[in-house]
C-alpha cells in the first residue's frame, strides 16, 4: 500500500507541474503512472480532483482575462457531455482504458507538435466549437481529460497562446468543477479515498506554481516541444503495458 501512495504522490508532482506548465494535461500525465495500480473509477475521481485543485490554483494565483462569447459554446456542449462521460465510467475496462489512453497520446501529442506546419482551420462556428466542447465533456467525465480537444481545435484554428490558454483553463475549470460535482452526488467519491485525495492535493501544490512560473520564461515552441514530448512518452508507456494483455485475450 505504501509503493501505491508513492506512485500516486509521484503522479501528482509531474501532473502537478505539467499542467502548472501547460494550462491541461493533469489527467494524461497523471494517468501514465496511476493507471498501473490503480482501478479506473478511483484514478478518475484523482484525475479530476487534482486536475480542478490546479485550475482553481491557477485562478487564484493569475487571474485570467476571457470572453464568454468566445468561451459560452464550449461550455454549453461540455456540460452536455459530461453526464455522458459519467455515465460510461463505470463499465470501463481497465486494459481498454490504458489502451485508449495510450493511443491518445501518441497521435495527438505528434500531431500537435506539428501542426504549426499544417493548414489550419479556416471555417468554424459556435455550433463547431460547441461540438469540441461535447468531446472534451464526455472525456472529462471518464476522467477528467477536457484539454484534449479544445487545445487541439483552438491550435488548428490558429488562436494566439494567450488566448488557447484562457480558452482551455477557464474551460477546465467550468468542466472539472461540474464533474466532480457529479462524482460526489452520483456516490462515486468514498470516504475511503480521502487520504488519496490529501496526498494528491499536497504533492501538486509546489509543482503547479513552479511550473506556472517555468511557462513565464518559455517560448511558445519549446514549452509545446517539452511538455507534448513528455506526453507522447507516457503514451508510449501505456501502450506497451497494455497492447500485450489485449493480444493475449
């Protein structure tokens, strides 16, 4: 039990750090280490828990202009996806999680380091951006992985970095906020996995703020080259612990 506290405290500080860094990505760089040991409904309420715990951090710590009529769409498809998300998190497999997961990371990550070399999106609407919105709900109620999409369409579009980042953290928060809500009113959240939670919330608070002031003094390709580097790794990682056991069924 103890290793498993310090996997999970370890997680915490590179979750903590990256996403202190990045503005997302708590969930992913989390789940590349809780996802060996843990079982996926409580590496979920973790995810989400430490993911919201840096997001209100951040709002605390660096108060964040934004449009609502920019940021209102996905917000709106978020929160019809997040029931959904909830929903499907209790027939999860296991294997197929870390499966999927893994093979997240690594098409994603890539294509996001590329994609200042690919055409961007010129159409969209709010009805498109709602659409993103319904995505990063659903996967941020199987985990708390809303950054996905949202960072993804706003690169394509070609929003500025200042403006990805209030879009994606002010979306994060509102979604993370909603599912754990939901987590705790649907029972998902016990007792039990208080003292989880405490070492999540101790072992990121240091890490998010140094990362935070780590993106300050970066520029925008070398802080999306370290951390969707980092990324595809742990992507890697699950992958190769999970594609054996799907073979051998």
């Amino acid at each position: 039990m103890t290793s498993i506290y310090g996997i999970v405290a370890l997680g915490a500080v590179a979750a903590g750090f990256v996403q202190g860094l990045s503005g997302f990505a708590f969930g992913m760089v989390a789940m590349s280490f809780w996802a060996w040991v843990l079982e996926p409904r409580l590496a979920a309420v973790l995810v989400v828990f430490g993911s919201l715990a840096g997001q209100v951090l951040a709002a605390i710590s660096d108060r964040r202009r934004f449009d609502w009529r920019l940021l209102g769409p996905f917000v709106l498809g978020g929160l019809a996806g997040i029931p959904l998300g909830v929903f499907l998190l209790p027939s999860v497999d296991m294997v197929w999680f870390k499966a999927g997961l893994g093979t997240v990371l690594v098409i994603w990550c890539p294509a996001m380091l590329l994609a200042r070399r690919l055409p961007k999106v010129g159409l969209g609407s709010r009805w498109a951006d709602g659409a993103v919105g319904l995505a990063g709900g659903v996967m941020g109620g199987l985990g708390g992985f809303t950054g996905i999409a949202t960072t993804l369409w706003c690169t394509l579009r070609g929003v500025d970095k200042d403006t990805q980042r209030a879009v994606v953290q002010n979306f994060n928060l509102s979604m993370l906020a909603v599912t754990m809500g939901t987590y705790l009113a649907t029972g998902l959240v016990h007792r039990e996995m208080l003292p989880m939670l405490g070492i999540v919330a101790a072992a990121m608070l240091v890490p998010a703020l140094l990362g935070a002031r780590t993106y300050r003094g970066l520029s925008e390709q070398a802080f999306r080259q370290i951390v969707l580097g980092l990324l595809t790794v742990s992507g890697v990682a699950l992958l190769v612990s999970a594609v054996p056991q799907l073979v051998a069924r």
